[in-house]
C-alpha cells in the first residue's frame, strides 16, 4: 500500500462505490454509467432467466434415461439414408447430413431443373414446393425434408400435359435465357395455389424474391393473368401513319 493511501485512509483493491444517480438528471449516473433503473433490471431479467434454467432443468430430469435416449437421434458425420417423397414417388438417397436439399434434388436424384444461382437464398433460382410452400431449396437440408411432398418444375407436367402455369410462360414468350425460369414458374404455381385470382399487387409480392436478370418481368406478370383466367393488358393500337409521296432527287436522271 502507498504511502498516498495510508494518508487518505483508502483500500486500492476495494470497490467504487455505487453511485446513486443526480435528481434531475436523466437517470445515468456520470462516471459510473449505472443507474438504479438499469441495476433493478438488471436483477429482474437475472430472476427470469433463473427461473426459466430451473424448469428446464426439472423437465429434463423428469425423464427417464431410456426416454432421453429414444428421442435424441443422431445423424452423421457418415453419410446416411434419407426416404424422401420427390414429385409423388418416394426413394431413399444416401447423403451426407449437412447436404442441401438443392444438392441431393440436382446430384442423386439427378433431377436438374432446379438451378443453383446464389446458393444463398436470394435469387429463387432453386425454388421448389415442399408441402405446397415455395421454399428455396438452397437453404434448407435434405434431412429436414424427409417425411414432406417435394415438387420440382420436372413435377409440374402430368405426362405429355403442361401445367397451365407452363404453357402461359410459352405463350407469353415469359424467358430469355431460362435459367431462373424453374423457380420463377414453381413461384407462379405457389402463387396460383394460394391466390386462384390474384391482382397485380399479389403477384409483384408473391414474385418478389426471384429475380430475373434478363428483365422478362412483364411477360411474367401476363403469363400469371392469363394462367388465372384474367385478362391480360394489351399495347394500344398504334395509329396508321398516311403513306407519304416518294420524293424525286433533285438533279437525278
């Protein structure tokens, strides 16, 4: 101890004291940076969090080990065996666990339609059905789809038949270089699902996470009108110019 601290009588390891905030002031206390607002709720949130662990831990010890064991199932690091429902058939993959339901659906079910863009979410260039919801097939594991109906564009088709959805983009000359044309057409038949009629509002929002970089946006729109049995907006009639004389070159022969 200096000898500073013996005169003033101070300990250098004890604690600052607790600063009680100015009346007046904003509720801070200067230096310190605790209130007594902040320091009640602070217990108040360490009381609930206690209490939340504590019926945790009740609930796990109210069962029994063999119980425990039969519901905690663990997958991997091998490759394992995935039954899953693929366009109404069911077949059984061998994948690693942390495969991507994009991976399994392109790789051992060799079913290609579905396009791997962004590989992060963002682009619906992997967009399937699963359980009738559009999900993006990039971010969701193999494994999390087993026991659901999986659609892909290559399902949409019966036989020799196209979906309606199909033969509008056809129609409607709805792509340019196709490649986000899968999701965008599993998008439409989501969309379909859930609004039979949808107004133009619906199918900007229902479309709104795919993205089309060759800008077929409106022919797109048109196909999803029609596809629905609503009429489709046309161009204006452009107004028949006169035909004009031919005019004769001047100092031509």
């Amino acid at each position: 101890m200096s000898e500073s601290s013996e005169s003033s009588g101070t300990n250098e390891n004890a604690s600052p004291p607790f600063i009680e905030p100015t009346s007046g002031g904003s509720g801070q206390c200067g230096a310190a940076g605790v209130s007594r607002r902040g320091f009640i709720q602070t217990l108040g949130l360490s009381s609930a969090a206690a209490a939340i662990g504590a019926r945790a831990d009740a609930a796990l010890a109210a069962k029994s080990p063999s119980q425990a064991d039969a519901e905690a199932t663990v997958l991997g690091p091998d490759a394992v065996a995935m039954p899953l429902t693929v366009n109404g058939s069911r077949t059984t993959v061998t994948a690693e666990v942390g495969a991507t339901l994009l991976e399994v659906l392109r790789g051992p079910l060799a079913l290609t339609g579905s396009k791997e863009v962004c590989d992060r979410g963002s682009c619906g260039g992997c967009s399937v059905l699963v359980d009738g919801a559009l999900v993006t097939s990039c971010m969701m594991l193999a494994v999390d789809a087993i026991g659901c109906e999986v659609t892909t564009i290559e399902g949409l088709a019966q036989g020799d038949r196209l979906d309606p959805i199909q033969e509008s983009f056809i129609r409607h000359d709805a792509l340019q270089c196709g490649f986000c044309t899968p999701g965008l057409v599993m998008a439409c038949k989501a969309l379909l699902n859930h609004h039979p009629k949808p107004s133009m509002d619906q199918i900007r929002k229902g479309l709104s996470g795919n993205i089309c970089r060759c800008g077929t946006y409106t022919n797109i729109f048109n196909a999803v009108l029609e596809a629905s049995g609503q009429p489709v907006p046309t161009d204006a009639a452009l107004p028949v110019l006169p035909a004009s004389e031919p005019t004769s070159r001047q100092g031509g022969t």
